[in-house]
C-alpha cells in the first residue's frame, strides 16, 4: 500500500502542472500587428504603384503600413467562471518608413488609432461593454484591403456586444464629431446596430448592421451646418461664389448672405453573407452596402486679398454610395493549389452634381483572380490577374492621350471646362507574378510573406498611375511625353502579422 501510495502520489505531482497550465490565466500583457513594407524600381517614371489604388487588387498598388495592436488585461478572470474582467486597447499605425515612401519614416504619418476599455460579466452575462473608441470590424475583403461590414470607426461612445451561441447583437451610442471635422468640431449624435445568426454553423451565416449620424442645427456656432440659398453649383465647382455675388451686387462691401441653421442625417447600411466549407470552398463573404455621406461645412475663397467663408452643406447632402463586394477562398488541389477570387461594384452618386464629373458620380466594377500553388512547404509560385472598369456618369474624367487637352471641351481647349479628358470610361488591366517565401509553411493566408513579384498594368488612360508628370489642361505643358498605355514595376516586399 505504501508502494502504491507514493506512485499514486509521484503520478499527481507530474499531472500537477497540466492542471494549473490549463486553468493558467493569459499574461496580462498582449501585442500584436501587421506590417508591409517594400522597394519597387519603376523606369517609365512612376512613383512605385503599379497602378492607381485598390481596385486593380491590392496588391503592387498599395503603400507601406504597419500597425501595432496593445492589450492591458486590467482585471483577470479564472477561465471558465463568469468572473468580472476587464482590459484596456490601443493602436497606433503609420504608412512610412524610412526609404521606402515620400514621407520617409515621419512620425508624423502615424497616429494613434484608438483606445477603449473593455469589460465583461457586468450587469448582464455573455454581455461585453466597450468604452472608448468603438471601431467594429466583421470579415476583411483582402484581395481589395477593404473592410465593407466596418461599423463606427470614426465613433467614441459606448456599446455593448451579446455573444450567443449561433448569434451576437452589438448596440451603440456616441459621438462621430472630431472624425467628421477634427477643427471644426460639432456633435454628430451616432447610434449603431448588428445582428448576425449562425444558419448553419460553419457552413452558413448571416448579419445586418446599420450606423445613423445625426447633426442638430446650432445658432450661433460657427462650426455648425448652415443653409446658404442662392449659390449656383457651378460657381461652387470652380470656387467663385463670391466673385460671383460681388459681381451681382457691385455697391456691397461685404458679403452679405441669409445664412440659416440646419441639421443633417448620415447613414450606412449593411448586408453580409457568409458560407463555406462545401468542397474545394473554403468561406465566402459577401457584402452590399448604401451609404449616405454626411455633409461638408464650409471653405475659403480669397478675393479682394480677403478670405471669405462659404457654408456649403446644401451642396454636399446628397452624395450617395452603392457597393458590392465578395470574396472566395478556394482550396482547389490541398496541399497544392489555393485560390481567392474577389468581385467588387461600385455606384457613387450625387443629386447635387449634375455637370461635373469626379468621383461622387461614377460606375466601377472590377474582379480579381489570385492562386498560389505550393513548390515546396515554404517555396510558392504566385500569379494575379484583374480587370476593372470605370465610368464617369457626368462626362469626361479620363486623359486617352498625351494631346487629350486639346479634345477634352467638343475638341476645343478649354482651361475653364469642367470635364479633364476625352473619355468617360477607364478600362484596367493588371498582372502580376512571382515567387513567395513562407516561413511558416503552406497556406495563402499564411505569414509572413517575402515575395519577389513583377507586375505589368495596361489602362486605356495615358499614364495611369502615380508619377510626377504634370496632369493639368495647359495646352503648353512642358511635361509631354511619349503616350503611355503600359506599365510594369519589380516589387521586392515583406508582409506579415504578429
């Protein structure tokens, strides 16, 4: 018996520490983050973007970045109890670094993104509070770096989130003002909904989420909304609105307006599908958003060597925006071939703007093929494809040619004119392969990620991505070139999280 006592007791002091590890609370410290950084050699002049922005893919198009995410658990709780906790978040991010982007490494491309408390088990059980900033995310579209389903990022108040078991609420109040208009600061009352239920979990789920903004109208206060009739939209486009009045009222001395109080409403609607796990499909998502932008405040015009303020919320209240984006992740052979595919259309319009073209009234739509196929554990081959296009929808917004000053007005020069080119439509092509390193093993989301790729871009815009070439109207540009249709860049880059 004694025998059998002291192995019995020899067996406990070696299951002891199993024990006490899988009831061990976390450290009380946590960091984690993304970074990307690059070098991109461009001889046809550009600046080392493949193209102009997140459509193509975003892939050789976009910046560096980094983030770092901070936790403070500020009260622990013994896992599996219904304890009190509590913990602190911070996040700062940047899109510099040293020799690798114009700002080269400025602090002053960095900020501090947000800061929140976090609590749980107060009040009411499976219910999490957050105060502080309340930026929410659901599933990133990653081939486009976009984040669709986002809710209150621009939002400090407070909201509490019920997680259940096929099902979580998240409800919201605070205050989107300094976001808005960080100097000129007025209350923008926010309020925030989601709901999102597991049909089928792991096989199929949907949500609905919502974000109103409400900016009452303040006498008085000179960072508030306010009404100006009379002003031609036109006169506000080419920022001549005071000339204009000085010129219809020549004995005034002073700009003399009914300038009146108004309040505004914003809001942001969304519909998301997810589903996956059927044959060679991973996951889907799947977003529809509307959105209505809130207004603008004001800008300065100078005339008579005098600043004058322009109130022009009644201009800038009806600009909307229509998306759809969706993307699959697709194990197509395992262990060999992996894929993503991404669709995104875009509707932007605005029912004040009826004669200049620009980016609140435009069509676009773009898809993006990306595989990944697997050499070795950690060797990969890589090779993405896309196609966009897009269309203005109040006339010309894209230079064709070298010469298209000279068609951008019915074949006329025209410095005033409000349409730039002489097309409507920018149609996009871009291509990209090389071979990927990865540390940790198989997978196309696995990091980090060193890539050695090569992109080649053609647009039926000349000279369609970022670069130093003058892009104004006058006709005695200096800066004319040969046209340029193709552009290819060699990316050496590292991207990863932590």
């Amino acid at each position: 018996m004694r025998v059998l006592t002291a192995r019995l007791g020899a067996f406990l002091l070696l299951l002891f520490p199993l024990v006490t590890r899988a009831d061990a609370t976390r450290d009380r410290f946590g960091a984690a983050g993304y970074f990307r950084i690059m070098t991109r050699p461009d001889f046809s002049g550009g600046s080392g973007q493949l193209g102009y922005y997140w459509l193509y893919g975003r892939l050789l198009n976009e910046s560096p970045y980094g983030e770092l995410n901070l936790r403070l658990d500020v009260l622990q709780s013994t896992p599996g109890t219904d304890e009190v906790w509590a913990e602190v978040h911070t996040r700062f991010s940047g899109t510099s670094f040293r020799s690798a982007d114009p700002g080269n490494g400025s602090f002053l491309n960095f900020r501090a993104d947000y800061l929140f408390v976090r609590a749980g088990n107060i009040l009411l059980d499976r219910v999490t509070w957050q105060l502080g900033t309340l930026e929410d995310r659901w599933n990133d579209l990653h081939l486009y770096d976009q984040r669709p389903a986002t809710l209150l990022w621009d939002t400090v108040g407070l909201s509490g989130t019920y997680q259940g078991d096929r099902y979580d609420v998240l409800l919201a109040v605070g205050d989107s003002g300094y976001t808005l208009r960080p100097q000129k600061y007025n209350t923008v009352l926010t309020g925030a909904a989601s709901f999102r239920y597991r049909l089928i979990p792991g096989h199929l789920e949907v949500g609905v989420r919502g974000q109103v903004g409400y900016e009452s109208k303040v006498r008085g206060n000179r960072n508030a909304l306010y009404r100006s009739d009379g002003i031609v939209y036109e006169d506000y486009v080419r920022r001549e609105v005071v000339r204009r009045y000085f010129e219809a009222n020549p004995g005034q001395e002073d700009l003399v307006r009914d300038l009146a109080p108004r309040d505004a409403l914003s809001y942001r609607a969304i519909g998301y599908l997810g589903f996956g796990n059927l044959g060679p499909l991973v996951w889907d998502n799947l977003y529809v958003t509307f959105e209505r932008k809130h207004p603008e405040l004001s800008y300065t015009e100078n005339y008579r060597n005098r600043d004058w303020t322009v109130y022009i919320a009644d201009q800038t209240d009806e600009r909307y925006e229509l998306s759809f984006g969706n993307e699959a992740y697709f194990k197509l052979i395992p262990e060999k071939l992996e894929a993503l595919w991404g669709v995104w259309v875009g509707y932007a319009f605005n029912e004040d703007n009826l004669i200049k073209p620009g980016d609140d009234d435009r069509l676009i739509a773009s898809t993006v093929v990306r595989l990944q196929y697997f050499l070795t554990e950690r060797v990969h081959l890589l090779l993405e494809t896309s196609i966009a296009r897009e269309k203005s929808t109040n006339g010309n917004l894209y230079r064709n040619h070298v010469d298209s000053v000279f068609t951008s007005t019915g074949g006329f020069p025209d410095a005033r004119g409000l349409e730039f080119g002489d097309s409507d439509t920018r149609d996009t092509w871009q291509g990209k392969v090389g071979v990927v390193l990865n540390p940790t093993g198989r997978g196309i989301y696995a990091r980090p990620s060193l890539r050695l790729l090569y992109g080649l871009q053609y647009s039926s815009q000349h000279a369609a991505f970022g670069n130093s070439f003058v892009d104004s109207l006058d006709q005695y540009n200096q800066y004319v070139g040969p046209e340029r249709h193709w552009h290819s860049v060699v990316a050496i880059e590292a991207e990863g999280w932590f």
